[in-house]
C-alpha cells in the first residue's frame, strides 16, 4: 500500500516518441535533394530502357522470321516501314505475304526511332548510314533453311543519343550491338 502511495506521489517522466519540426524538415530536404539527383538518372534510364527492349525485340523477331522460313519451308521476310515507323514479319514472301507480327515504334513510347543515336559509323564501319536499313529495299529475307540476307538495321533513343544496331550476317546468325562511342559497336 505504501509502495502505491509513493508511486502515486513520485513525478511521471514524459517520453516524446514524435519528432520535432525541425528534424522533420531536415529528413523532407534530404528527400528533396535525393530526388532531384536521382529523378533526371532514372528517366535516362527509362529511356534508354526502351531503346534496349526494342532492340532485343527485333533481335526476336528476326530469329522467328528465321524459325517460320523453315518450319513452312518458303521464305519469310521482315519488311522495315522507316516512313510509319514499324516493321512487319510475312511469311511465304514472294507468293502470299502472310503477315504474321507488326511491330510499331511508337508502341515504345516514342522513344525508339530508326536512327544512328550517337554512332559515328555502322557496325560494317562506314560512315553513312542511309535510312538506317541497309537491306536490300528495307527487306530481311530469310529461305527455308534460315539464311537470309546481310545488313543490319539501327534503332536509337532520340532523346540521349544511345543506339543499338540489329541486324544479320548471310549465315543467318543473328547480331546485336550497342554504340559505345569512340567507334566501338559491342
């Protein structure tokens, strides 16, 4: 009972668990400037995302031009739009032109474009780049024991310059390589 009693007549000792204004904006201002460093290196991530992931789409889509050539068994082509920004794979080139796929830039967000981006020279080391297909009429024919036509296609991010070319040698093996500046494709 005595204990109660000198409990009750003791002073409680406050415990603050919040935070004071101050401390507050210390921590929002940090943010502040995190976020303004990080944001712009994020978008340009973003951004050079897209161009990646289109490129390695057409890396696909030229693999699989090579895969239906000799699962039908007749040629099958990828037909490069530079003018709607697309390009479509048709099969039985030459008699029916079935189309099988159409890929749109623009479904990329419009940040992959035909184009060489950055890059001085081709991947064959010429210095023009055309309209950034060099095959044969903008047409990657693939026969039916999946060799196909030489040349290569370019995609860039028009708003960092970051390019990626695709494209194929007669063999039929299939390429792709970044620009890493100085003349260097990898």
């Amino acid at each position: 009972m005595i204990k109660k009693f000198l409990l009750k007549m003791m002073p409680r000792q406050q415990h603050n668990g919040g935070f004071t204004l101050i401390e507050m904006m210390i921590v929002i201002a940090i943010i502040g400037i995190a976020a303004s460093i990080g944001v712009p290196n994020l978008m340009l991530w973003f951004d050079n995302l897209s161009v990646k992931s289109a490129a390695r789409d057409l890396y696909s889509a030229m693999q699989e031009a090579r895969m239906i050539a000799v699962r039908q068994n007749a040629d099958t082509a990828i037909v490069f739009d530079t003018a709607n920004s697309r390009y479509e794979i048709r099969s039985d080139w030459g008699s029916g032109n079935n189309l099988e796929s159409r890929v749109l830039l623009s479904s990329y967000k419009n940040k992959v474009q035909f184009g060489n981006g950055n890059a001085t020279e081709t991947e064959t080391g010429d210095a023009a780049f055309g309209d950034f297909i060099t095959y044969a009429s903008n047409v990657l024919v693939v026969n039916s024991r999946g060799i196909g036509t030489a040349g290569y296609v370019y995609l860039a991010n028009p708003n960092n310059g970051t390019a990626y070319a695709v494209g194929t040698r007669s063999s039929g093996l299939v390429r792709l390589s970044k620009w890493y500046g100085t003349a260097k494709w990898q």
